[in-house]
C-alpha cells in the first residue's frame, strides 16, 4: 500500500508539539524517504511517502491514518492531516475519513505492482 503525509500538514504538527512526529513516524519513514508532489495546483501539495519497515503492515498504516486525521490533526492544527494513497493509475488520491479507503489502496498497490512486475513483451520485426 503507498501511502504519503502532507509534509506542511506535519510541520504544522511539529510547531505545536515538536516530539508527535518524530516519534510516530520513526518506522514508517525516515529522512530519506522519498516525497511527491500530488496536486500541482497546489502550493502545499508536498508530501512524504511511507517507505519504512512499518509501512508495509496494513493495520499499522491504517492506525497511523486515522489517528493523524481524527485525532492529532484535529487537536493540533485544528483540521485532519491531509493523506493520499497512489490509486491503479499512478496518481495520489486523498484519504477521507469514514470511507473505505484502505480496500481500494491495497488494490491499487496490488495492481500497480502486477503492472511493474509483469513480463515484458518484445515486439519481432
């Protein structure tokens, strides 16, 4: 599952308390974790993907989600923490909650990973 946290979203977390996110994003990424841009048109639309060792567990990617949307987000900076997952297409798509957003993201993660990993076909002149 590709999953990427608003990177303004998160500095405006760490002004308010600067131990929340380093302590809970330490397994899920770390500083040379990569970052994208997910709507151009936006000039906070930076956002760093989870590539750690915890990002590949499901249920632990889903907590951090919800906790950081429902929770933190909303004590903290006054709003949920902007999340986005890569859909079958290749492009970032924002989590919102109370959807079922987790299904979808293993699929497309599935799908994008078949795709890369399909054989390739040669074309005989």
């Amino acid at each position: 599952m590709n999953i990427a946290l608003n990177i303004c979203d998160l500095d405006s977390i760490s002004r308010e308390s600067r131990l929340i996110v380093p302590i809970l994003l330490r397994e899920f990424c770390d500083e040379a974790s990569p970052v994208t841009r997910n709507q151009k048109q936006q000039i906070d639309d930076a956002a760093i993907i989870l590539d750690g060792p915890a990002s590949h567990d499901t249920e632990r990617v889903i907590s951090l989600v919800d906790l950081l949307q429902t929770s933190i987000g909303p004590r903290k900076i006054g709003r949920r923490v902007r999340c986005y997952y890569q859909n079958r297409a290749g492009n970032w798509t924002e989590i919102r909650p109370g959807t079922d957003w987790a299904k979808k993201a293993t699929r497309a993660s599935q799908a994008l990973y078949d795709k890369a990993s399909a054989p390739q076909q040669l074309a005989l002149f």
